[in-house]
C-alpha cells in the first residue's frame, strides 16, 4: 500500500478512536456522580493508548513519506554511447507549458510534501514527479518563494503565471485591462478628468499654459483569498489531466470572485470599486423602456458616444454583457426579417468586441428582467497585480460547500487548497467607462418576435 494511503487509513481510524472517546465522556455525564464507570474508564484508556499509538504511526509513515520526497533526484546520465544509459527520472524535451499548468504544478507539490521542508522538499517532488528538464527551469524560480507563516509566499514568475490563466476566465481582463505591476502593494498614477487646452498663437506671442485637468490615484493592493477542495485521489495520481484540472479548479474560484467585483461590486477598505463605480456619473445611461431594434441601436450608440465625445483614446474598446442579453441580440430581427447584430456570432456588437458573463446579472429591475450592458475603453483599465500569492494546504480543515454544508476535508479524503492573491482596479480617465442600465432585454421582449 502507497505511503499517502496507509496515512490515510491511519487517520481514519484514528478519526473514529475520537469520537468513540467522546461518546463515553457524553455517556459519563448521565452517571450520578458524572464520572466515568469503571467499565467506561477501562474503555477509555484502551481506547486513548490505541490513539497514542496511531499518533506515532502517523509521525514515522509521514516522516518516511518526507525523506521519500526529499532523497527522490535524478540519477545523473551514464556517459554517452552507453546503449543502458537512462535518468531515475527520463530527461524530457523543454516544452511552452499552457498558462497555469506552473502554478498547479506548484500546488501539487506543496500538498504533496504538506508544506513540510521548505521549498526545498517541493522542489525535490517536483524533480521526481515532473522530470529534471521540468525542475532545472524551476529550480529558480522556487527557490525564490518563501515559506512563511501560513504558507509559501510565491514569487512573481509563479503569480504572473496564475494571471495568465486567469485572464480569459476575467472578463474585464480578457477585454485587454492593463495589469500593472504594484511595488509593495501600492501604486500612484495621475487620473485625467478632462483634456488639455490649445490655442492659436500671433508671432511672438507666449505660448498659453496648456495642462490637462488630473486628479491623484492611489492605488492599493486588496486581499482575495480562495479555499479550493481537490480530492486526493487527484492528486495521487499524476498526468497533464491532473495538471489541467488542479489549474481549473483553483483558477475558478480566484476567476469568479474577481470577475464579480471587478465588474459590480463596491469599493471598501478590503475590496476595489467595479466598472460600475468607477465609471463617471454622466455616463450611466438608462434604456430606453420601449424594447424595438431601432431603440436598442440608440442606447448602443449612447454607450459609445459617452466615451468619444470625452476623446476616449479608443484604443481597447468593447461590451461586457450578460448571456441572456447575447441571446436576446442574436435572435433580434428588423421589420423585414433580417438579423439585427449578425455579428454577435464572430464575437462583436457591431464593430467591436464582448465579453459574455453572468457576473452581469439579469435579473435587476422591480420586475427581476433588466440587466446591465458595459462598454469601456480596456487600455485604461488598471489591475493592480501585487504578484504576491500566498499559498498554504491542509488535510484537517473544514470548509462551507456552495450548499452551506460544513465539510471536513480529512473525513471526504481533499486536500484543502487556499489561495490569497492582492489586487486592485481602477481607471486612468474618468469617461473611460459608460453603463447602461434598466435593460430589459430577453429573448421576446420585441412584440411579434
């Protein structure tokens, strides 16, 4: 039996000595002094030196499993021409890894090792697991982490790498938002409010004062912290299947939550301000309340006239929108039958480019049918990555499922995963961003249609 699954039973059974201890401490408070029988305390004591005994089983099995992982190195290759020359582990050609598959290597071997032995004990699982042309293009990299409290605090090659798999999981990232690098956590940049001034001039006349309107923006790093359930069945048995799924699965849970509150959510000490806060106050629009396809082409173009007359650069521009409204302007058809937008198949609402989320509700409105269109020149977007991850394991901690039901993770056999990443949002011009609200937008909305 593998080491993992021999500790694995051990703590199941010492799981089960537990609670037969506390049943006989719950039965003892019904005795009529409260003490424990003399049968009950015969029980008991058998019972405490069985788990004493599982204790020390568990301490040699994961000590074992430790050196395992530790001793485990590639056998340097017989000199060449030996047709029996071949690695502990086989030298493997450099491969372009997809983004992400780092990071959940990374994952891997922290709960592999437990976070036990440092970075060193990760690093060796990784040359063990993953080949040595795998681990000599980490071995810098992880070396750089550092095991802190509560975890290791991964360095910047690893934390680029978890956004990189985030980016097409964020809309306001997939858009083309710029992620800028924040130095400690904290950035200032100048915020344009209005445009700079030019003036026709007479010969030797001085050249006017010409500045644009700018405010201060400080930009601060948030915390965003993540507790990702993997089976250890997962875990136990390596491939790029099991690479790909520990990537989708921690990237789902950081992808939704900042896909919410980087759209709709409002600012606080602990969270940034979303696109729906930060955009100017002018450039919320409401729809029109009579739903035809002359009235949504309208609120479109208030949409975008909201950024060109404020001279928007223009540079990144495109939609978030909710799957419903995609679907309503898909089947939406003119007075002759013809589609309205079809291009919305090629990924555009008219000449430019969306993102389709359910981080945009659908069901806002006194009626619960309206939702929210968002149109935003991206390049002037700001992610502040602080490109610190921390990331920490466990095997005993309990978790509230999307149900609301408290789960062990030691009782279902997961390895609990928990991720903080720090960043921020904000917006380099004030007219970057234009919203529309109140749109009743579904599929029949359109009379005869």
């Amino acid at each position: 039996m593998p080491v993992r699954d021999r500790i694995t039973a051990l703590r199941s059974r010492q799981a089960e000595v537990h609670a037969e201890m506390d049943n006989i401490l719950a039965a003892s408070e019904s005795n009529e002094a409260g003490d424990l029988t003399e049968e009950q305390t015969a029980a008991y004591d058998q019972l405490r030196a069985e788990d004493d005994r599982l204790t020390a089983s568990i301490e040699r099995e994961t000590d074992m499993e430790r050196r395992r992982a530790a001793a485990a190195r590639p056998m340097a290759p017989l000199p060449a021409g030996n047709p029996g020359s071949r690695s502990t582990v086989p030298t493997q050609a450099e491969q372009k890894l997809a983004p992400g598959i780092k990071f959940s290597r990374l994952v891997q071997a922290v709960a592999a090792t437990r976070g036990e032995g440092g970075m060193r004990a990760v690093l060796d699982f990784s040359e063990k697991t993953w080949g040595s042309t795998f681990a000599a293009a980490a071995a810098d990299n992880m070396e750089q982490s550092v095991d802190v409290q509560g975890g290791f605090l991964v360095n910047t090659d690893y934390s680029t790498d978890l956004i990189e798999a985030l980016r097409p999981a964020v809309a306001v990232r997939k858009m083309g938002a710029v992620s800028v690098p924040m130095p400690n956590g904290n950035l200032t940049f100048r915020k344009q409010t209005g445009t700079s001034n030019a003036q026709w001039m007479g010969e030797r006349a001085p050249v006017p004062t010409s500045a644009p309107e700018i405010n201060m923006v400080a930009m601060k790093a948030k915390k965003l912290g993540a507790l990702v359930p993997i089976t250890n069945d997962l875990l136990r048995y390596n491939s790029i299947q099991t690479d790909n799924l520990v990537r989708d699965d921690v990237t789902l849970s950081v992808a939704t939550e900042e896909d919410q509150q980087f759209i709709r959510g409002a600012a606080s000490d602990f969270a940034p301000a979303g696109l729906r806060y930060l955009a100017n106050a002018a450039n919320v629009i409401a729809a029109n309340a009579t739903v035809n396809v002359q009235n949504v082409r309208n609120d479109l173009g208030k949409l975008r006239l909201a950024l060109t007359k404020n001279n928007v650069p223009m540079r990144s521009p495109g939609y978030i929108i909710n799957p419903t409204l995609v679907e309503f302007l898909s089947q939406l058809q003119t007075s002759t039958g013809a589609l309205a937008f079809p291009e919305i198949e090629d990924g555009r609402i008219g000449a430019f480019p969306y993102a389709s989320t359910t981080s945009v509700p659908d069901n806002l409105g006194t009626a619960g049918n309206e939702s929210e269109l968002y149109f935003a020149d991206f390049s002037q977007i700001l992610i502040g990555d602080a490109l610190q991850t921390t990331l920490a394991i466990s095997t005993e901690a309990s978790y509230v499922d999307a149900a609301g039901v408290t789960r062990s993770a030691f009782q279902n056999d997961e390895t609990l995963v928990r991720v903080i990443e720090a960043v921020d949002l904000n917006t380099r011009y004030d007219s970057a961003i234009a919203v529309l609200t109140g749109a009743a937008w579904f599929p029949g909305a359109v009379a005869g249609q």
